[in-house]
C-alpha cells in the first residue's frame, strides 16, 4: 500500500516510515501540515497517517476537515498524543477513521493501517451508470440520455454533468466546479462556469417538461429533481 505520513516528529517519522517500508510499503512523508495536505490533495494514496499537532498553522483536523469538504475518501488514522476522550471523538466526528494515541504498538499500527484499507477497498464498488430521475449517463460508454433520449455532450459538459450528478441534492460551489471539473486551484476570474451550465441547461433542461439543474442563489447550483 502507499502511505502518506503527515509527522513533524522525525524521530516517529522516520521509525513508522521504516517499519512499513520494511513490511513492503511505501510511504511519503511530510513534516508540516502544508505540505501534507499539498500531497494528499494531489497524489494518490492508500491510507493516510495524521498527526494531530502539526507546525506551520495547518493542523492535522483542519487537513482533515478540508479533504472530506473536497470529497476525499482516503481513509485516514489521526496518531496524536492526546488521549483525551473527547479529541478522540472530535478528530472522528471530523472525518477521521481511526484514532491511534502516542506511545503506540508499531505492529498494531500496521494491523489498523491494513484493515482501513481492506475496508475501503471492499467498499469501493465500482460504479458504471449514475442516474437522477430521468436522466442517465453510462460512464463507460459516455452515453447521455434523458426519458430515453440520447443526449450529445462536449467533454467538459460530460464532465461537469458528471460532478452534479455525483453530488445530487447538494449545493456545488463555483470553487468545488472550479477544483473537480477544471482541475483550477484559483479563481480565474472568467465566465467559463456559467458559459458551461447554460450549455448544459440547453441540452438535458430545455426540451423537457421540468429542470434539473438549480441555481441557489449566493451558493451555487444543485442537480436534483
């Protein structure tokens, strides 16, 4: 499996990192919070390793916190000192998969290392069709059709139509289409978003008796029926 571990101790650092490597693993290691979030954002991984208490005003759950709101589903294993009951639950209630308090057992970490990824890989069904209604597309053929109509989309209309529809019944922000659609970091300051949805309203909205596709004024759009 590959491993990020987001540790500022080197001395853990180095000796978890060891160990897995040595077990068979790889593993990509980061001392701030910056940085680690940096490499989980943009790089595959199959498990990550958090600590808590990170330098550089990035900690730990806010990593964690911002890669769930981006809808990054790596499993994730907090390593803190802080035992407290009730950081335990925050650092869960906040996205994380497990909890692991320092000083720590290196073969048990690697034991609930390797069952979260077994978890996740058996959750992780692949799917080929999303629907909404009427409306389908077929992710493997890049089929479109609505009330059985065949409908023709540009790539990035695919595209686009795919992020809604995989966030049915939630608000999109112009930031989430920006990242997950144009693959931008900043805002570029154009219409290329709205140039897009009304494309995409002209062709699955239009001919049809009722629409798909919501603005929510302020927030940004939302697919639902």
């Amino acid at each position: 499996m590959r491993v990020l571990l987001v540790e500022d101790d080197q001395t853990v650092s180095n000796f978890i990192a060891k160990g897995l490597t040595e077990a068979g693993h790889l593993v990509e290691q980061a001392e701030d919070g910056k940085n680690g979030l940096s490499l989980a954002q943009h790089e595959k991984f199959d498990v990550i390793i958090l600590d808590r208490m990170l330098p550089g005003g990035v900690e730990g759950i806010h990593i964690l916190e911002t890669l769930r709101k981006q809808n990054n589903s790596t499993p994730v294993l907090l390593l803190s000192a802080l035992a407290d009951i009730n950081e335990k639950v925050a650092g869960l209630k906040a996205g994380g998969d497990d909890y692991v308090t320092k000083p720590f057992s290196f073969s048990e970490l690697q034991a609930r290392l390797e069952a979260l990824v077994r978890r996740n890989r058996n959750e992780a069904q692949p799917q080929t069709r999303l629907n909404i209604g009427d409306l389908e597309i077929d992710l493997l053929s890049r089929n479109v059709r609505r009330a059985g109509q065949k409908i023709e989309l540009q790539p990035r209309e695919f595209r686009l139509l795919e992020f809604l529809m995989r966030h049915a019944g939630q608000v999109v922000t112009r930031t989430m289409l920006l990242e997950g659609v144009w693959d931008y970091h900043f805002d570029p300051q154009t219409n290329v978003i709205d140039v897009h949805i009304s494309r995409l309203r002209q062709k699955i909205d239009k001919p049809f008796q009722h629409a798909l596709v919501h603005t929510i004024r302020n927030a940004g759009y939302m697919l639902q029926e």
